[in-house]
C-alpha cells in the first residue's frame, strides 16, 4: 500500500505548510518570540546550529526496530504522537484526534481506546494523553472554557477525573500526582499559558503570564516533555526551553536560530506585511526536546518560503550532530519521538520507506524480520550515531 502512504505523506506535508501558515497568524508565535524571559532569568545554556557537525542519514546505524500492527481500524498518518508505559506504546494521529491506539511493547494491536463522538463512553474532544506512574492513562477533554481530565481503562471505560475552567491544549501528569496545563494565549480566558493543579483539579500556581492583546489563533501541540527530574516545557516559536521542577519553572536553554531568528522589526509591522517578511527570509522553531541521562534529541523545523525542513540536533556529552531532514526525502529519522533505555533514538517511519532504503543499502535493513500485512504500517526504529564519527 505504498500509494496510499504517497497521499498520506502528501497530505501531511500540506497540512504541515498550512500549520506552520496559520502559527504564523497566531498570538502564540507573536508572544513567544516576543516574550521569550518571562520569569526573568534566561538560560545562560546555548544552542548554536553551527556548533553541530552536520552528518548524513548513513552516520546513523539502527539497532532494533518495532513494526506497530495496523488493520482497518487503527489506519493513521504520518504525524503520530507517541508515548510508552511500562508493556504498552500508546498512540495517538495528530491530524485526527479520535482516538488512542494501545499497541504492545512487541508492536501487537490490542485496542484503541478514548473514542471522540457524541454518544455514551466517547469523549466530546481528544486534546492530549498522559501516562500516570501507576500507569494509569488520563486523557485530556476540552471544550469552550472548559478542560476535563478522565481516566481510561484498557477495557473501553471512561471516567471523569475532575473539570478545570481553563482553556487547555496539553498537560503533563507530575510525580506528586498533580498536572500541568498548558493554555497558550487566548485572552481574556487565559491570563498565564501555564497552571499546575493539584490531583482534584484545584489550582495551586500559575506561569508564564499572557499580556499580548492582538486578535489570535489557538494552536495544537505537545508542550511537555519527560525529564530525568521534572518536565521540560517548550512553545512554539519560542526560543526558549523551561523545566519544572518542584514548584518552579525556570529556563534551561536558549536558542541562537541565526539566519531563522525573528527580526525585531517584525513586531512593528503589520501581520501581512511582517509574515511576508519572516517567510522571506525564513523562521525556525522547536518542535521536540527529549533528554535521558548525557543524550539530548531536539528536532527545529525551518520555513522558508515554500521550503520546509527539519534539523535533527544530536548532543552525547560534548558531541554535538545535526541532520538535516527534508519530509520528501528522509523520513527515516524525521520525526524523533523518544529515547530507550540504551541511550538509543527512537523515530517513527514506515515500512515502504524502509523499503526505500533497503534497495540503497539491503545489508543495513534486514527487511525479512518485518512482517507483511495488507497495510502500509509505522515502524518504530532504535537508532544510534556510529562510533566512528
């Protein structure tokens, strides 16, 4: 089924040019570039682009790859966001939001949970997924000015956690049981772009106070990212990444986008006229962070014009790489999503792509041990940078 993949792929690819289009409208690219210090230290830590060496798709090797089983009934996209408990991968497409995809650790299909509809046992909207320390998976619901949390058993069950008058696009479940929100910057209904809550629902702090006034947009995306201690909290088109931690967020690191950064003009200009400008000349923002132990994985996507690509940044202590991955030609290690036990990345890709590499290099992809099924499924790979870079 690899035409059907093409279209995907296609569609993907458009809807990610309109996405990036409509941020660019949006009150959260205007804010975050703007306001990028709001608690008033910023990150003394650097990130250069021309500090990574560049490397080619071939300075990775892959170690291990699992093959998520894929019928009728779980078909999905290219954009997937993905997150593991302790035997479970749980799944969920970004470009429909239906529903969330239980699959094994072997990559086995067991069943898909959360349903978005209207009647008994579905969901009036799916926003994010978290996986709490007990495993328990809670699932973000929201409408109007009103974000629900539930629980979702494996067994089909929903059931309603608690109810928050806040606007919310995604949250992350904390050690003390407790969650953070993030918001954006919809005013007059969100006055900070972050909330912590308790593990009823009742506010204890707020973050990241929203004073940018100008008519917006709301955007989709996943803020929060694991971290050793704590949860690291990124925005789009800010070139800032925070970390929480106890009761504080404080800024980690600070982006030098170079070429892509924002021009202070910009924020003079009319919204035409100053989107004409940046498309010009090109913007770039962060669109992951994934950090364990001495092995941090980012990947910046970059738009200029009607060119759209992605640097994947690779750190292993003082190392540092950067790929860079066009979505027509290198999906294979396009669309980072974790880091393993190993210290190894994971990626999400398909099995027609690696067919499309195994013709260039057959010895690399051992196509026998994946199986072949009616459809065209995500593969997702364990991958490395080669010792002898």
């Amino acid at each position: 089924m690899t035409v059907l993949l093409k279209i995907v792929a296609q569609k993907c690819f458009i809807k990610c040019l309109a996405w990036t289009i409509l941020l660019v409208w949006s009150t959260g690219f205007l804010a975050a570039c703007s306001r990028p210090a709001e608690q008033g230290v910023q990150s003394k830590k650097q990130v250069v682009l021309d500090d990574f060496k560049s490397i080619r798709s071939n300075s990775l090797s892959i170690e291990d790859w699992v093959s998520l089983e894929t019928l009728n009934e779980n078909l999905m996209g290219m954009d997937l966001r993905v997150k593991y408990a302790d035997s479970l991968i749980l799944v969920m497409d970004e470009s429909t939001k239906d529903r969330i995809h239980i699959f094994g650790t072997s990559g086995a299909y067991f069943t898909s949970i959360a349903p978005v509809g209207e009647g008994p046992g579905t969901l009036p909207s799916l926003e994010d997924f978290e996986i709490g320390r007990g495993n328990e998976i809670y699932v973000l619901s929201t409408v109007g000015d009103k974000a629900t949390v539930y629980t979702a058993s494996l067994d089909g069950d929903l059931s309603k956690r608690f109810e928050l008058h806040y606007i919310a696009t995604s949250f992350a479940h904390l050690d003390d049981g407790g969650f953070l929100f993030y918001g954006g910057f919809n005013l007059p209904f969100v006055t900070h772009r972050i909330v912590q809550t308790d593990s009823e629902g009742k506010i204890l702090r707020r973050y990241l106070e929203n004073d940018y006034e100008n008519t917006m947009l709301p955007m989709i995306e996943r803020n929060f990212y694991p971290a050793d201690s704590g949860v690291f909290v990124l925005e789009t088109f800010n070139p800032q990444i925070y970390l929480f931690r106890g009761d504080s967020l404080s800024p980690v690191l600070r982006a030098d986008f170079e070429a892509y950064s924002l021009p202070a003009a910009f924020w003079e200009m009319d919204i035409m006229e100053g989107f004409g400008m940046i498309n010009e000349k090109g913007f770039a923002n962060f669109r992951s962070f994934f950090r364990k132990d001495s092995l941090i994985v980012s990947d910046v996507m970059i738009q200029k014009e009607a060119e759209v690509f992605k640097y994947i940044l690779i750190q292993q202590g003082e190392n540092r790489h950067k790929l860079r991955a066009d979505r027509d030609e290198e999906l294979l290690y396009y669309f980072p999503i974790s880091i393993d036990k190993e210290e190894r990345v994971l990626f999400l890709t398909y099995r027609s792509i690696l067919e499309k590499h195994a013709q260039q290099s057959p010895a690399e992809f051992p196509l026998e041990r994946l199986p072949q099924e009616e459809y065209d499924y995500p593969v997702i790979i364990h991958a490395k940078i080669k010792d002898n870079l």
